[in-house]
C-alpha cells in the first residue's frame, strides 16, 4: 500500500487549498504567455496541473501512488482538460519526454530522492524555464488560534518529524539550481472541526492506514480540543499559498 493510498479520495478536498487567484497571481509574475509546457512531479490527484493548466500550453503530471493517478485523471475529466499522466517516480522518469518551461513540485519534495532528482530536474528543465515548488498552509499567527492545539494534538497521535522542513531548507544547496523569490497569496476560507480533522486523515503520517483502529479516539480527542475555539461550528481560516521560484544558476 503506497502513502497516500487512504487519503487520495479525500485529499483534494480536505488539504489545505490553493485558491485560484493564487495561481493567476503567480501566472502573472512569472510571465505565462499560455504556450508553455509544465510538468507537475508528485501530482497527487492534479491540484497545480488543473490549477496552472489555463495559463501553458500543455501540462503533464506523474505520481508514484496509483490511487493519485486515479483521482486526477477523474479531476481533469471534471474539469474538461487533458491531462496526460505517468504513473511512476521522478526518479525513474524517462529521458526522452524532452524539455519543459515549468516545473511544478508541491508539498511532495522530501518524498523524492534527491540526487537522481537533481539529475532529472537538470534533464527536464528548459535552459530558461522555471521551477516551482508550492505549499500551502494556514498562518502560523493570532488569526488562526486553534492551530497550536490542533498540531499539539495531530503530533502525539503521529510525532513531527522536523527532518521535513529541513529538507527545504537545504534541498538546493549545491545543485545547479537557486531559489530567487517567493510569491506568497494570503485568503481566508470556512473550517470546521471536522473539516481540521479530515485534514489530518490525509496527512501520511495520520493517514487511516496508519491510524486503523484509533481513528474514532482522535477524532474524539481533537474534536473535544477544538470545541471551545468553535463555539459557532464554523470560523474563516486564514492560510497563505506560497510558491518558491527556482532557475537555473
């Protein structure tokens, strides 16, 4: 069973999201002139692909989990779009799918191997072309002042593993390519407990694979944390989308 077996039905609409000005936003500053090709590694069920895909030319996703494939091929079917999936690792990717003038990778780069990754990027990026990596999550501020019981309880039930974000940190370094900016979009969207703990479900590392028969404590658990933060059911959650720009040095 793959990572993120369990959670490919309920990943689109429980993680958190990217809005659809944050995806013309970055459009604009990078320049899109709408004939570009992209290729998403780590698709999942095809949030950049669909998102970018009215703004290039043509877009190409690849994912390991075969359930991801699955779910974006019934995403762009939704949508009316084509789009071409490979079932497979970066790491394994062909030589011959030539060169691409965007490169999107989101919340999937400490999954992939980095040297063979680096050798693939430099395969696939155009002399020119860029390489995106994208997040999305709520702010870490008084906006949102459930988020440190919501991680302070997500952590015990499955620890945090700092080695994720130190991954970016450093994943660059000493590669042919650098980061050069940051084009951050701050929204707001309506959460509920229920929502936060379905979040959670499609998180790997809380995942119902890995939870199996605890599912029902943690959700008791979290939902009883949360209640007094929710005395309504429902607030506006404040998240910032981010996207790192990445070209060649």
């Amino acid at each position: 069973m793959g990572r993120f077996e369990t959670t490919a039905a309920t990943y689109e609409r429980f993680r958190e999201p990217y809005p659809a000005a944050f995806f013309a936003k970055v459009a604009e500053r990078l320049g899109l002139a709408g004939s570009e090709r992209l290729i998403d590694l780590g698709t999942g069920p095809g949030i950049l692909a669909l998102g970018f895909a009215p703004y290039v030319g043509s877009v190409l996703g690849v994912d390991p989990e075969a359930e991801m494939i699955a779910v974006a091929r019934d995403n762009a079917a939704r949508d009316g779009l084509a789009l071409p999936l490979i079932h497979g690792r970066t790491e394994d990717l062909s030589a011959d799918l030539g060169t691409f003038d965007l490169v999107t990778i989101g919340r999937a780069l400490h999954w992939m191997e980095r040297a063979p990754t680096v050798a693939v990027l430099d395969r696939l990026l155009a002399q020119e072309g860029v390489i995106l990596t994208t997040g999305s999550a709520p702010a870490k501020d008084d906006r949102n002042p459930w988020l440190e019981t919501m991680e302070r309880v997500s952590h015990s039930w499955a620890p945090h593993d700092e080695r994720v974000l130190s991954v970016y940190r450093t994943w660059f370094e000493a590669t042919p390519f650098a980061e050069v900016e940051d084009i951050t979009y701050v929204f707001a969207a309506p959460v509920t407990p229920e929502h936060l703990f379905a979040r959670l479900l499609t998180r790997s590392s809380t995942s119902p694979a890995i939870l199996g028969d605890r599912i029902a404590a943690c959700r008791a658990e979290l939902l009883g944390e949360l209640a007094p933060f929710f005395p309504d059911g429902e607030r506006e959650e404040t998240l910032v989308a981010r996207a790192t720009v990445i070209r060649r040095r």
